[in-house]
C-alpha cells in the first residue's frame, strides 16, 4: 500500500505527525497496532500522522505511554505544548515537567497573579482575552485553563513542595474579569498564604530601583538539590540548568524577598484591596 510522504518542515503539525509516523515505524507497528495500544483508532492516528487532525494533549498522552516515554525529555506530551502555546513559550513544557517533581518552587510575577495562585475564572478571563486579541484560539484558550488546573493538582502531593511567591503589587491592583472575579481570586491569595507550606509576599511600588528582579521568573528546587530556573520575556522563555547562571537568579530572588513586604503586611495589603472590591 502507498503511504503519503510527509514533510515535516511543512508545520509544527507535520513535524509532529511525522515524528510519530517515524517512531511507530522504527518499532515494526503498523497503525492497527499502535491504536490496540492507545484509546484511538488507526484512523485517527492516520489522520494525525498526515497532519489532517491536530494532536491533543489526551491523544499525545496516550501515545507516550505507549511508546514508553513518558517523563523524558522527549515526549509528545512536551511536544503538542510547545505546539500549542510557540515560541512564546519556549522551554514551558519542559519546566512544568521539572516542577511536578520539584520540593521548592520560588516564583516572582509582574502583572498577573502567578498561574498556581489563579482561580478558574480568572485564568479563564485571561485565556478569553488572548482569543479576542487573535493570539490564540478557542481550543488552545481551553487547553491553556485545563493545564493551568493540572499544574494545580500535581502540586497535591502526599508531601507537597515549599512554594514561596513575590508578585509585584501590579497583580493585585491590576484589574482582571470585573469585581466578582477579582474578589475570588484575592480571597484565594488569602487562603494560599494560610497554608503551611507556603509564603507569599507582596513587592511594592515603594520599592523602586530596589527590586533586583525585572522579569517574571521561576526558580525549581528539585529532589537533588540541584536549583532550575526559568525565565520569561515577552517573546521568549527559557529553562536554565547550569549552576553558574542559576545562583545569581537565586540570589537576586533572595534579595528581593528581603525587600519586599512580610507575608503578613502582604495579606493586610490584600485584605484591604478585597475589602474594597464590591
């Protein structure tokens, strides 16, 4: 039987689909033996190799573990995000692979709540938004809030890691989806500051030329010690691995903790916005 030749330059869907094309193959499985192993039909995964069906992240899923992929550093799942979310984010998928594991996570945010503090409605404003401008559309907006959730729920561990958050006092004076909106999610600021293995600060404007850190940034402490950073730009982001990079952010982030509210003059920050939130 002829089978089409793909072109994997042709889109990011093409590379995928042949990618996965070159992987059942180098196995000796035909299509019928790839779907026995998934929860697709061979139909589907025709149409997916061929680049006439986008992946999803259920189907890309599927087809890591029946590769036997999973949790490397090459799967589809990494694959279909960076996919679906481009050059934007750029090494995301991977860092969110790292923080699932991760026993500390160090965030700072400029503008928007940090996206492990987000409610749904509020990541939902956000997603909606980002349809409307054009930047993406309403299936990526929904694949956006879904794995927003799943960061959430991975991080509800028997042993749950030591999160410590700085945000910039533009996220909570920032107004994002209207009062409603606003309220849940600075009540849920609250509620996140109660936990016991978290610490949450506030950075305030008075801080000025004080605040050593310019850019959002990520920083993954992980079982072995060893410290990841992420950080993004506009236009890019970027996971960092090498420790002769990553101190100075670990200690820029250090620096900026030293400067900014104490979590409880950061929840009395917070209280009084909610208050005035109708």
């Amino acid at each position: 039987m002829n089978k089409n030749e793909l072109n994997p330059d042709a889109s990011p869907e093409a590379a995928y689909g042949a990618r996965l094309r070159s992987l059942r193959e180098a196995r000796g499985w035909t299509q019928e033996d790839l779907a026995e192993r998934t929860e697709y039909s061979s139909v589907h995964i025709s149409a997916v190799e061929n680049a006439r069906k986008p992946p999803t992240l259920r189907f890309s899923r599927s087809v890591d573990r029946a590769f036997g992929i999973e949790g490397t550093a090459d799967t589809f799942e990494r694959q279909y995000r960076e996919l679906q979310h481009g050059s934007l984010l750029e090494g995301f998928p991977e860092y969110v692979g790292y923080e699932g594991r991760a026993v500390e996570i160090r965030s700072f945010e400029i503008g928007i709540i940090p996206g492990l503090l987000q409610t749904p409605e509020y990541a939902r404003v956000l997603a909606n938004s980002a349809v409307k401008r054009g930047a993406i559309t309403p299936e990526q907006a929904d694949e956006r809030v879904s794995s927003l959730a799943e960061r959430q729920e991975a991080l509800k561990r028997s042993r749950p890691p030591m999160v410590m958050v700085v945000m910039d006092e533009s996220c909570i004076r920032r107004p994002v989806g209207g009062s409603e909106v606003m309220n849940a999610q600075l009540e849920q600021l609250i509620k996140f500051a109660d936990q016991p293995n978290t610490v949450l600060q506030v950075a305030p404007y008075d801080i000025g030329e004080r605040r050593p850190v310019n850019l959002p940034v990520y920083l993954l402490t992980m079982p072995d010690r060893s410290v990841l950073c992420y950080a993004e730009s506009q236009t890019q982001g970027h996971l960092d691995r090498e420790t002769a990079s990553v101190l100075p952010v670990l200690t820029a982030y250090h620096q900026l903790q030293a400067e900014a509210l104490s979590q409880a003059a950061s929840v009395a920050m917070i209280e009084q916005l909610r208050k005035g939130t109708p």
